[in-house]
C-alpha cells in the first residue's frame, strides 16, 4: 500500500491549493483512502475521507471548515445526519473551499466497521464534479439556446396575428430568456426605419417612448448595422463612440447589442437589445446573438408570407361573395323576366293560337298544325317554368332550405334513371340566404354531374344541422372519378363546378370534401352556423 504524509491545516480560512493538490493528485487508478494515521491509498480518482463515530474532521481541521459557507447553511441538516451512522444520508452536492475558488464535489456517506472498534464508522466518499458540472452547465445552455430559436421559429409559423404581433412576441421572449432590460424592433420598408415591435417598456408609456426610439435610427450603431449587414456589441457604452445615448431613456443602460435582420440574403430590419448591466454584451457572444437575429429574421419572413396569402385567400373569398352575390341576383332577373314578361308573352300566345282554332272549322286542316303548335307551346312553357324555378328556387325564400332541397331531389326524381333518398332537418330554417343558396347549389351542381358523369343507380341526400354547423352529404354508387388528376389536368364544367362550390363555402368558412372510387363518390359540404347574435 503506497502511502505518504499529508500536509496540516490547522487555520479555518480557505484551504490552501496544496492541501487540495494532495487529496485530489493525479491517480490514474486512484481511489485515496485518507484514515485517522494521515495515509493516502490511490485508487478511481476518488477520495475516502475516513470520520470517527460522532466527529468530523480531516487532519485536524473540522469538516464544516471545508465547506462554502452559503452550502453550510444549506446543508446543515445533511451534515447533522452524519454523526448517525445506522441512518445515512443520500449523497450531496456541495462547494468545499479552495483559494482557486468553489470547488464542486459530490459527497457519498458509507457505514464501515472499524478495525479498533466494532462500532459502524462513516466513510465518506468525496468526488470532484466540477468539470461534469461545467460540461452538464453548458449542455444545458446550449440546449436553452435551441429551444429558445425553435420557439422563434414556431412564432413564424402561426396563422392568426399579423408580423407586428409575431416580432411582439419574438421580441419578448428573447428579452426573458437572455435577461436583458429591454428590446426594440426595426422594420426596414421603402428604404425607410419604422418602429414594429417593443419590449420591457411600461405599456402606458409606449407612445412616449417610440417617439423617443425613433431617435435611434441616426445613431452611428445603426446605421453601421444598416450599411454592413454585420451585427456590432457595445460591452461598455461609456467606451465606444457609436452608441450615443438618448436622454431619459437609456439612463439605465450599460451594454448594448446591435443586430441586423436578415432573410433572403437581405436586411429587412434591425434589433437592439439593452442591458443594464456592464459588459454583458461581448464580442465572444455575438455569433450567437447573430443566430437569434437570423432565426427572428426567418420568423417574421414567414410570418409576413402567411399573412399575405392569408389576406389574399380573404380578398379572394370577398371577390367570389361578390361574383356570386352578383350571379344570384342575374339568376332572379333572369328568372323573374322568364316568369313575368316571356310566360306571359307564352299566356298571350297560347290564347291566341286558342282563337285562331276557334275560328276554324272542325275540320279544316290546319286544326292539325294549330293543335301541334299549341302542344309545343304547353312544352316550352313548362319548360321555361323549371328554368325560372331552378335560376330561383322560390321555396328557399318562403319555405326554407330542407323543403328547397326536398323539392329539387323530387324534380330530378322524375326525370333521371336513378332514385334519390332524401333525409333533410329542419333545424335550418333561419339560415341566412346566401348560405341557403350555397348549399341549393351545392346538391344542384351535384346531382348534374351525377346525372352527366356517374352512371349511378342510387343517391343518397343527408341534410344534418348542429348548434355550430350545418352538414350536406351527397353519395352517390357510380363509377367515380379521379378527382385530383381531374382537377389538376383539365379545366371544363365539372372542374369548373366543384371549384366553383368549393368557393362558395370557403366564403362562408366552410369547406367541400369530395371523396371518390371505383364503387362511388361522396361529397360532403360543411359550412359554420351563422352566429345569429352578433
């Protein structure tokens, strides 16, 4: 067994690096078993630190002598435990004093019998942590720092607020996660700085205070940020000529961060962080400030994208309200002139074809023609009379919606070579009429294709109504069809008509699902129940 002599320490100041030297010595197999005769036993780079039943002391110098005080404190219970050898404590982490400063170890109790006495006495494993705790110290912050530009990234991402409240968020967040006093957001459009977001202001002073950070644009930083693309850190703002301070509202700070917002290889903006404390913004972090500036300058790219094709797809639904309101109201002119003026120009005709057979001698031969003439005129008439009625169902007006789509199935009933079930609700009676119209249309557009394309033999029409949203479902056992080739390679009535539906329920927030197969195809149209009491 190698053994030596150890150094006293005898004072109760920090433990000299000496003393520390000799306990944690280079030992490639080392497991140090100190015991009461001062003798080291090397073995697992770990020390043994002998302690007599009731006292703790290692060389003379008590234990708590060797502890930061703060972790004295702390720990006061757990080293009280120790002088119980039948109830140890679990292990401990705690600082023990060094000159060099804190030095973490990790302190594991064990009972062992003493050769002198049968009495258990306490051996006390002392490991030091310090390098572990460094290394666990900095994956964590690195693991912060991902997590920190993953939820930047993820405030790019959501669809219902404007850039403004994204670089809001953004803004705030980083301000929380980096400790830093205050932040400032600057849009760059037309060449022209604008204030987009701020953050650690007092809410009741933002108007005040963006008309004082707009001061900030002709300062040297920023503009140095502007013209190089590259960010710049003020350690000190006391020692560096290109901050200038504002008065009354950098008061308080001390160190600043300048960072140019990035995306598509151009800047579209500048962020500023401010700390009051000195020298917290260095050069050594910059390249990770640059990062968050990079991943803010993504979000608030793809937020801005999903806000203008959110916007477009709104102008795009408002158009097609319009075009469709606008076609509704040509299909009851239309509808009105076919019923009024041309049904009553038919009436006339219709009398007068009556005359003229009047007149005529029974058996004239042009009883005949007349005959056949008023036959066809019978057959134009009705004829225009379901054009009429179908450009402008009268029962959705007076009767409602399930009754207008009972009464189309019925119509086509008549003269398709399939039959149509019908299950309507009569939950929908107060829907407003542009909705109303939509799903006529929806049911009348499909029962066309379905008489033009299917080749079915049945159709079922369900008409189910909530509390939030009505439903119409339309199955029909025809052949089907490819219904994403078809959208995607032609443009003719069909295509026409299901884009056409899906229009009109994206107007009302809703949507048209269309599924098919070689055994038939189901379409269903969904749509939000109006809220009647806004």
């Amino acid at each position: 067994m190698d053994g030596r002599q150890l150094p006293n320490q005898m004072d109760e100041g920090p433990v000299s690096a000496g003393f520390f030297h000799a306990l944690f010595e280079d030992a490639p197999l080392g497991k140090l078993v100190l015991d009461l005769g001062l003798h080291i036993v090397k073995g697992n780079g770990q020390i043994a630190i002998l302690l007599k039943r009731k006292k703790t002391e290692i060389l003379g110098l008590p234990l708590t002598a060797l502890i930061e005080p703060d972790d004295l404190q702390t720990h006061a219970a757990w080293l009280e435990s120790l002088r119980d050898p039948e109830s140890l404590p679990e292990p401990a982490s705690l600082r023990l004093r060094h000159e060099a400063g804190p030095l973490w170890c990790l302190l594991r109790p064990a009972r062992i019998v003493s050769q002198e006495s049968d009495a258990p006495v306490i051996l006390l494993i002392v490991e030091d942590i310090s390098q572990s705790r460094d290394e666990s110290r900095q994956w964590q912050q690195e693991r912060r720092h991902l997590q920190l530009l993953n939820e930047l990234l993820l405030k790019g991402l959501v669809q219902d607020i404007r850039p403004a409240e994204t670089a809001q968020e953004a803004l705030s967040l980083i301000i929380n996660n980096l400790s830093v006093l205050r932040g400032e957001m600057f849009i760059l459009r037309q060449q022209k700085l604008s204030v987009l977001a701020l953050a650690g202001y007092v809410e009741s002073d933002l108007t005040k205070r963006q008309t004082q950070v707009e001061q900030r644009f002709q300062q040297a930083a920023v503009q140095h940020v502007l013209e190089s693309g590259k960010g710049l850190t003020v350690p000190d703002v006391n020692c560096q000529d290109y901050w200038l301070p504002i008065p009354d509202l950098d008061d308080e700070i001390c160190s600043v961060a300048m960072l140019p917002l990035m995306a598509n290889k151009r800047i579209i903006g500048v962020m500023s962080l401010l700390s009051d404390e000195a020298n917290y913004f260095t050069e050594e972090r910059l390249p990770w400030l640059t990062a968050v500036a990079a991943t803010v300058a993504t979000s608030l790219n793809n937020a801005n994208l999903i806000f203008q094709i959110r916007r477009g797809r709104e102008r795009l639904q408002q158009l097609t309200g319009r075009i469709v309101r606008a076609q509704e109201e040509e299909r009851r002119r239309v509808s009105r002139a076919l019923h009024d003026e041309t049904g009553q120009a038919m009436i006339t005709l219709q009398l007068c074809l009556d005359g003229i057979r009047s007149e005529l001698a029974d058996e004239n031969p042009l009883q005949e023609k007349l005959a056949e003439a008023n036959r066809l005129l019978v057959e134009t008439s009705a004829m225009l009379g379901r054009m009429a009625h179908s450009l402008c169902p009268p029962e959705l007006a007076s009767l409602g919606l399930n009754a207008a789509l009972e009464s189309l199935c019925e119509e086509y009933a008549r003269h398709v070579p399939y039959a149509i079930s019908y299950i309507g609700s009569s939950q929908v009676e107060d829907l407003p009429e542009d909705l109303g119209i939509s799903f006529y249309r929806c049911l009348q557009e499909s029962l066309t294709n379905i008489t033009k394309h299917s080749q079915a033999t049945q159709v079922q029409v369900t008409l189910r109504a909530s509390e939030d949203e009505i439903i119409l479902t339309i199955t029909d056992n025809g052949h089907g069809f490819p219904l994403v080739q078809l959208l995607e390679e032609e443009v003719n009535s069909v295509t026409l008509g299901i884009l056409g539906m899906k229009e009109r329920f994206e107007s009302h927030k809703g949507h048209v699902d269309i599924q098919s197969s070689p055994d038939g195809t189901t379409l269903v149209a969904q749509a939000p129940r109006p809220n009647t009491d806004a």
